[in-house]
C-alpha cells in the first residue's frame, strides 16, 4: 500500500468504503474490551502467588538481632529491604528510606511538605509563594499531573523527544523563570512513551542551571528493571552526574515493587542526598511511627534479593514484551508504509504510545469505544487532559488476554485508518 | 504509715534514710528494665500469629464479584473491611474510608491537606494564615502534640479532667479565638490518663461554639475497644451528638488495629460526614491509587467480622489489664495513705499515668535511670515536652515480662518515696 497523502481523492473515497464496511462488521460482534489499563492481567500476578502462599512465621518475623518485626520501631525500613533496593539500582544504603505500598504516595508527600515546609535550600515553604509552576514531559504520566495540578502548580509542557525531554526547552525555561520548581521524570521507558533517556539527558537536567535555587526533579524510576530482554536500555546514574556539579539535592528518586510483586501491595522506597533524606526522615517521623515491615519481610523472602528480583523480572519482562510485541507486529502489519502512525518501539515498560496524525486521536478514540473497545482517553496523557495536537494514544497491552488484544488492536488499526483518509481528505 | 505531709522533720530524715538504703541495694543490682514503651511483647503479638501463619491464597484474593485484590483499584477499602469497622464502632460504612498501616499518617496528611488546600468551609487554605494555634488536653499523646507542632501550630494546653478535657476551658478558648483550628481528642481510655470522656463532655464538644468556622475535633478513638473485661467504659457516639447541632464536619475520626493486631503492619480507618469524605477522597485520590487490599483481606480471612475482633479483645484486654493491675497493686501497696501520689485506674487502654507530687516527677525519672529503669521522659505527654508541675509520669506496662515489671514497680514506690521526702522537707 502507498502512503496515504499520496492517494488520489478517488482512491481515498474508494479506501475509506472498504474500512468502513470492516468497521461495521466488527462493531455488529459487540466488542466489550479494554486497553486503557496499565495493570497487569491475574495470569501475570499468578507469577508471585507464592509471596502471598508462604506463611509469615513467627520466626521470621525476628532480625538477626532479635528485634521483633511485629512491632513498632525501625521507621525507615528494614535494612536487608533498603540493601535489596540499593543492590538493585545502585544507590547507596544510607541514601534509601523504604516507604508504603506506593511510591506515587511517597512523590504526593514529598510535594506536600515542600508546600508546608520547603524542601532545602528553599527561603520559605512553597505554599507561601505564589505562581508556582511545575514542567511536565508530555506525553506523561497523569498521575503525575495530576498531583502536581491538584497542589496547586501550573504545568508547564515540555515535549519528549526519543532522548528525553526537549533539553534546550527544559534549560531555557528553568534558567529564566524562578517560579518553576521542579519537573517529573520517568527515565527509563517512560510512561506512555517507553523510551529511555539518553546520558546526554541526565547529565544535562544533573548540571543545568535553574533560577530556583530549591529546584526538583521527581526521578520516578518506576521500571527500572523492567526490560523485556537481555537487550535492555540502560540509564546513567543521575546522583552520580549532579554530584559533579554539586546539585545532589536536586534529586528525589522514587520505585517501587508495584509493577514488580503486586499493584497496591508491594513496597516502595525513595532516595534522596543526605541532607535531604536528614529533612524528610525529620518529618516522616512525626508522620508515622513506621511502614509495614512485614510486607518488606514477606517481599524479602520472596525475592531474597536483588538477583532474585531480577530472576523474576527476565520472566515478568518477556511475558510484558509478548504483549507489546503482540500489538506492535498487528501495528507494522497494518499501517506500515502508510504515513498515518509514529511509535517508537520500547525495549521494556509497559505501554505503547503512538502518534496519529494530527486531529485523529477523538476520533480514534471515539470509534472504537462506539465498536466496545475502551482506549485510555485522549488527553489522559497531557496535562489538563488536553492533547493540544490531538495526537497520542497510549496502549495499555499488559490487562487484557492475548486473543482479546489481537481484536482490540485489529480493530484500532481499521479505526486509525479511517480517522486519516477522513482527515487527509476531509471525508 | 501516716501520710508524709505529716511527719516531724526526724520521722522523715529516718524515713528517707531507710529508702536511701534500700534504693543503693537496688542499684547495686544492675537493673536494665524498661517502662516507658508503649507497645505489645512478643506474646501478646503471638496472640494473632495465626493471621501471618495463614496462607493468602489466589481464591482469597477474589471478591465474590470476580475482582482481583492483588491489583490496582478499590481506593478507599474493601467492602467488607468497612463494614467490620461500621459494624465495630456504630458508625455507617458509607462515612468510611480505610487507609493502610498507620492511623496517625491518616491524621497527619489530614492535617497537611488542611494546610493546602483548607477544610470544608475554610476561606483559603490554612497555610496562608497566621499564627494558627491547636488545642491539646495534657497529659495527652506525645505523637498527637508533634504532629501539630511541627506543622506549624502554637500549641494550648487544657487540662485532662476525670470526665475529659476541661470543658469550661475548652469553651471559652474556642469561642473567642478564631486561630484556634482544632483539638486532639483520645475519647475512650486516653493516653496516657485511661479515663473515658463522659456523655456531657462529648455533647459539649459536638455542641459548642467556635469562633473558627472550620474547627476541627481529631477524635482518635484508638482504643475503641481495648476494655480489660466487660465492665469497661462507654463513649457517647460524637457524630450523632454533633449531627444535632449541624456541626457533623467538624469531627475526623480515626481509629485502627495497631493494638489489636500489629503495631505498624495492622489496618487503618478513618471516618468523616459525608461532606468531609468526599473532599478527603477527591484529594487521597491523587495522592495514591489505593491502599494494601491484601493486607485487609489477610485480616479479614483471620478477624471475618467485628464479633471476631470483640472475641479476640476480650483476650487481648485480659492480658493487658492484667499488667497495669500489677503495676496498680504495687503502687497501692507501697504509697497508699502516704499522700505522695495521685492517679486512675483505667478499665482500658494501654498506660497507667500517674501524678506525683509537683516538682517531682524529674527526680523520679533520675532515680529510676541511675538504678537502670528507664521510664518515659517527663514532659512527652506535654506539648513541646514541657510538663509545667513536674509531677505527670506515663507507665507502659504492656512491654516488660510480669517480672520485669514487678521489679520496676518496686523501685518506683522507692523512688517516688525518696522524691515526696527531698521535696515536702527540703531534704
């Protein structure tokens, strides 16, 4: 097939019939399918039944030392869970606090509490300012968003590029505006786009100046080892690069087991320079006398350790590539050569963001929810839900079963298609 | 022996160097005790070992509706686990919200999301005022008065009365400071003072007039149900008193299973009108996807219901009260009809807070420490860790074995003794 713009109106006409026939075969089979969850399928979560199969015994719940883990007391985490994460990912011990069962709870109280008290180096608690401005990378992650909306910051967009954000944005922003605070990060196969930045990346948003001396990256790495094969992408370490420049405290880094163990009962750690763990341990401990160590006990004897984890993950990760192998070979397969698609194709993660052309996305979107297939709504991915070129759609391929995503994603090629000859040809 | 008020100054120079003497054997002993924490041993956790030992498995993870608890999703509690808690302290599932392990971070990130973002009926959020204060009944919970303090409120003691907090006080505070936003309240069996708050006083504080508009009463009912046999206490239900009057938004209730199945690894709730909890849930909503459902289900597989959680106090309760009766009959023993000290007895709860002469309760703590006990540091149930009478000292019985706490006790009275003497005579 010819790409698309250079059809003839007639060829269009005649093109779009054809699709539109199909269409409305697959809508009369009354669909009811979902691609807009990024939550793993019951067969995926089987693949850590046994955690929650083994008993918690009584004497597991003692430390070497005889500490009883049933009770309060060790506010920051057990120490072989903050050695598993420091193994791990490379960040030293004494830099972790292990949280909760959400890392995304660990980010919203890290925002709160620069709102009440301000982070280090801030001349007061940013609630007391007015203005306040956060860069969001879009497409993103609208959690992330949303926090930062629902705090009270106007987001800002940055686009992402293959090799992260646009860095000559991000720099000329933050260099100018003082307002700005800081800017969420999802380094490595970032949600919805599945890339990975580049080392010129880190080691520019590591060194660049900001006119806010109290300036913060929220580094969410929440698939940090979430390749689905040995050929993994791998990313510099950002502590390491702002040591350089002597911006360590520019760094809150978060994880988490949630795609790793279980969504909602896994265990979530973040990482910060000394001084600014010394700051938030101060406040953390006036927040609670402690997280659930027991869970960490039960992920510890799981998982052992970091080679444990990573045992698991070359099972979890091929399993996650399958699916999204699944929907891009349907993908390439139907739209190859047409014109009308951009994606990138992720080494690891868990979604898949394309690109229409321009002013598709609704009409995408709405096509296929009238045909029983639920795609995650436009705009979900960019700040106020408002996707300014109407472009992106992000694929959620990990939720539904093999056979139901071949449907849905036989169908979004038929739907992709139609919202283009409609739009290239105004039909 | 007559009270010590009453001695010439020979009966009491003889009186004190008897228990001089007998404080220098004790000390000659080494003691390495503890009293001051107020937390479970080891076999009173090994009384709900069996919900640990339990297996959680893949069938239990299932609502009988096919929803998977091992995923993302249900944010504000299972089902079940609300109606465990509606049906254990009478109040309607649909003014629940169940959080993860730790009550007190339900009540902090109440208290950060005030500061943010206001309550119902603020004008702004409470961080753009000034000079906020907060009530707190003394002696009170050292963690309650940190919590404010360190987000920034000045803190104004009122005295715990038998029936609760002085009330008088109470209302003529509230009724004419607008700064005063809030009061800490530990209704049933206080801690560290173990009395209950009578009908009258939870009227008044549902009734009263504030001179803030969005006045707040934290009422952490943490031991609801911690009565040491069936004579325990009654508490009025504050959120039908208050419904009378139209103040129903001004009480956020917390409660949790720390002290009923473990400290830090238990189920957390709180409880607001249905105005209250929703502007609650639009926030934790952004702040995280959800809370441990597994944990929940593991104490509902263990608990099944509040007739469970009832079965399971009455033991519970029988333990623990067992500890401060043997604490009480030492005290009773040793300084009955001396004059020295004052103090409840508690049918509930977890301490024992007892009030030595004014300007004693330092030199008690002293001795004890020098002779190896250590007791809680005087001033902790003061706001800023000031007790301004030196006299209120909080006993934790919970922790020690029965002979531990025996030999503590022992030297208590001795230390009390030798401290009423030093004073009352300037010895």
């Amino acid at each position: 097939m010819k790409p698309y713009a250079s059809l003839s109106p007639k060829e269009a006409e005649k093109e779009l019939a054809a699709l539109r026939a199909l269409y409305e075969k697959e809508k009369s089979m009354h669909l009811s399918l979902d691609l807009s969850r990024g939550k793993p399928n019951s067969e995926q979560l089987d693949m850590t039944q046994e955690l929650l199969d083994a008993p918690l015994t009584r004497e597991m719940c003692f430390s070497p030392s005889g500490f009883d883990y049933r009770n309060y007391g060790i506010f920051d985490g057990v120490p072989e869970m903050k050695k598993l994460f420091s193994d791990l990912l490379g960040i030293p011990e004494e830099m972790i606090l292990i949280g909760g069962n959400s890392s995304l709870q660990l980010v919203y109280d890290t925002l709160m509490r620069a709102m009440v008290f301000g982070v280090v180096g801030s001349d007061r608690p940013w609630a007391k300012e007015e203005g306040l401005k956060w860069l969001c990378v879009v497409p993103g992650y609208d959690r992330h968003f949303r926090i930062a909306q629902s705090i009270g910051f106007e987001l800002v967009n940055v686009r992402m590029l293959p090799t992260g954000p646009d860095m000559d944005e991000v720099e000329r922003l933050v260099a100018s505006d003082p307002k700005i605070k800081g800017i969420f990060c999802v380094p490595k196969y970032s949600n919805p786009t599945g890339n990975t930045y580049s080392d010129e990346t880190v080691v520019r948003l590591a060194k660049m100046k900001t006119a806010a001396k109290d300036f913060r990256i929220i580094w969410d790495n929440a698939y940090a080892v979430h390749d689905f094969d040995e050929n993994g992408d791998t990313l510099l370490d950002i502590f390491a690069e702002a040591e350089k420049y002597g911006n360590q405290n520019r760094i809150f880094y978060f994880t988490s087991t949630s795609k790793i163990s279980f969504p909602g009962a896994g265990i979530s750690m973040m990482a910060m320079s000394p001084e600014n763990l010394a700051q938030a341990k101060k406040y953390i401990s006036v927040e609670t006398i402690g997280f659930d160590k027991l869970n960490q006990i039960r992920h510890l004897a799981y998982f052992k350790n970091a080679a444990g984890v990573m045992a698991h993950m070359r099972l979890l990760g091929k399993n996650v590539g399958k699916k999204i192998a699944i929907a891009e070979q349907i993908l390439d397969r139907d739209l190859g050569g047409l014109g009308i698609l951009e994606y990138q194709k992720p080494k690891g993660g868990y979604f898949l963001s394309i690109d229409t052309l321009p002013g598709c996305a609704k009409r995408v979107f709405a096509l296929m929810a009238e045909a029983g297939v639920k795609l995650t709504q436009v705009g979900d991915t960019f700040p106020y839900g408002v996707d300014p070129e109407d472009r992106n759609l992000r694929l959620a391929p990990t939720y539904p079963s093999d056979e139901d995503l071949v449907k849905s994603m036989d169908l979004l090629t038929v739907t992709i298609r139609i919202a283009s000859l409609e739009k290239l040809f105004a039909l």
